[in-house]
C-alpha cells in the first residue's frame, strides 16, 4: 500500500491534486497575525483528502519529498510575492525535509525560488526539526550558514521531541523555537507540560529566540503561554490552516488581526 500510495503521489504533483493552505501564527501580546505556515492538502479524487501526516513519511521512505519539497517552496514563496505586490506583508514558513536539506543544492534552489519570485528573503522562512539539524551537526551548520546568507529565517520544529544538542543551538543561525503541540496539549492543569513550557521558553529568552507554541486550542493555553512569556502561537483556538482567499478574507480583508472576540479575551487576558 505503501508503493501505491507512493505511485499515487507522482501522479498528483504531475495533476496538480496538491494544494498548500495557510495556517496564521499569531503574537500573543497584541493578538496580531505575524505569519502564516504553509501546510500541503492533498486530495485524491478517489481516496479524499489524504493527511500529509499520512503521506509524507511515505514520500520521505522513496525519496519524493525532494519533488514535493521544491514544489512547496514554489508555491508558498510565489503566494507571500503575491500578497505583497497586493500590498500586504506576509511572511510564510514551509516545512523542509531531512532528505531535502540534505540536497547539496537546497540553498541553490531556495535562492532561486526567491529570485524568481522577487520575494525578499525576510518574508520566507524554513522550518527544520532536530533531526535533520543531529545528524552530522557540523555539515548541518554550514548549511544553515549559506542558507542564513541568504537572508532567509530559520526555526526549529516540534521543538522538544528529538535530541536537540544545546551546545549546537547555541551556534546554529535560527531565529524562533517551535514547541511542540504534544507539550502545549496539557496546559496548564499538567504539572510535566507546564514545566517543559517554561523551561523551553526560558531557554529560548536566554538565548533571544522568538518561541511560538504550535497547536494552541483552548483560552486556557493561549492565557498559560502569554503568562509563561511566550511570544507567539499558532492553533485551532485562533484558525487551522486556511486556503489563501479564505487566509486572506480572514486576516487581512475583515479589517486585520483579530477575528471577532479574540482580541477582546486577549486583552482581557493581559488585564487580569
Ligand atoms: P507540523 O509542521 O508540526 O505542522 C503542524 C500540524 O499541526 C499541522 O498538521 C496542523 O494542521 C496541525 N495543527 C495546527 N494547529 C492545530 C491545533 O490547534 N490542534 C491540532 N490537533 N492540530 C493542529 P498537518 O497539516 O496535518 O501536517 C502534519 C505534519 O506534516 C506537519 O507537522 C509537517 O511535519 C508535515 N507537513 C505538512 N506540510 C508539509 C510540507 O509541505 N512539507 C513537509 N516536508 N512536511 C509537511
Ligand atoms: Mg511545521
Ligand atoms: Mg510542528
């Protein structure tokens, strides 16, 4: 099933069945939105939609995530020049994979990507996990280097689930942590959660990381992470990943960052 899911792939990326929708990341101070990740959609006109949580591991076995990778650069970054040259400043994040970073042409192709969309490089930013950063940290840093001289942003996903060497943190050119939702899920009644929180956000201050929690659901956590000094979230409490009109619609047309009543909780969040 696994070969066929994979057969299946090729076929879409060649039919265009993929499509990338946007989820907004929103600063948890002021409530405004500060960026929109780029998550891929699948749908296969037999099967339905199909999980990227589904088929990207699949894709990652066979070594396709490289074809899908660069066709997610593509677009997100084509999407963010889009916006822009609409008049809004948008930052997009895309997901990258261990195979792909690995490329010894990834910062070639990046910076392609960018050049032929004429978007500034401060409005793109990379998502890697732990993982691809441990493998051989030394390779990686150099990469991460030419990738920073680029100009892009860099953040560390699901952060806290593989084994981040702090002493290479400490050298690597990222700019934001990214806690993993498995982490913000127990907030604020679970005493293990909450501890790893603060102590991931107390890292990321010392060391001048923005840290934004992923998969924020409820008031609750949006109110422990504001408290904990966490400075952005993304999650279902504000929006999931939208298409780009309904991004669009939301966040920028109705008249800005807060969808009806979020800011008004927020601030009375910070009132209290
Ligand atoms: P991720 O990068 O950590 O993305 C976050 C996932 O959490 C997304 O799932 C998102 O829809 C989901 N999510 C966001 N807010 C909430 C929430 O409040 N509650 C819950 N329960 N879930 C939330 P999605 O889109 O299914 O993607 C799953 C994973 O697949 C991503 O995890 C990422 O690792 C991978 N992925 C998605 N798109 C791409 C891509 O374009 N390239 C690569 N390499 N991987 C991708
Ligand atoms: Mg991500
Ligand atoms: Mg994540």
């Amino acid at each position: 099933s696994r070969m066929r899911l994979d057969h299946a792939m090729r076929q879409a990326l060649q039919e265009g069945q993929f499509r990338l929708h946007y989820q907004p990341q929103i600063n948890l101070a002021n409530g405004q939105v500060i960026g929109a990740e780029a998550l891929i959609r699948w749908r296969d006109p037999l099967r339905g939609e199909i999980s990227p949580s589904e088929f990207i591991p699949v894709a990652e076995e066979s070594g396709f995530i490289v074809a899908i990778g660069e066709w997610v650069l593509h677009q997100a970054v084509e999407q963010a020049a889009r916006w822009l040259r609409q008049g809004w400043r948008m930052p997009v994040a895309v997901n990258v994979s261990a195979l792909q970073f690995q490329q010894s042409q990834f910062a070639d192709t990046v910076a392609h990507a960018l050049r032929a969309s004429g978007l500034p490089p401060g409005l793109l930013e990379l998502e890697l996990t732990e993982s691809i950063l441990l493998r051989d940290a030394e390779e990686a840093l150099r990469r991460l280097q030419s990738l920073a001289a680029l100009g892009v942003g860099m953040s560390i996903d699901d952060f806290g689930t593989g084994y981040s060497s702090l002493g290479y943190l400490k050298r690597f050119p990222i700019q934001r942590l990214k806690i993993d939702r498995s982490f913000v899920t127990g907030l604020p009644a679970d005493a293990s959660d909450a501890g790893i929180v603060n102590a991931i956000i107390q890292m990321g201050q010392a060391l001048r990381l923005h840290v934004i929690a992923e998969g924020v659901e409820t008031e609750a956590q949006r109110d422990f992470l504001l408290r904990a000094g966490c400075d952005e979230f993304q999650g279902y409490l504000y929006a999931p990943a939208l298409g780009p009109q309904e991004f669009e619609e939301r966040v920028w047309r109705r008249g800005g960052p807060n969808p009806p009543g979020v800011g008004m909780r927020l601030m009375g969040g910070l009132l209290i």
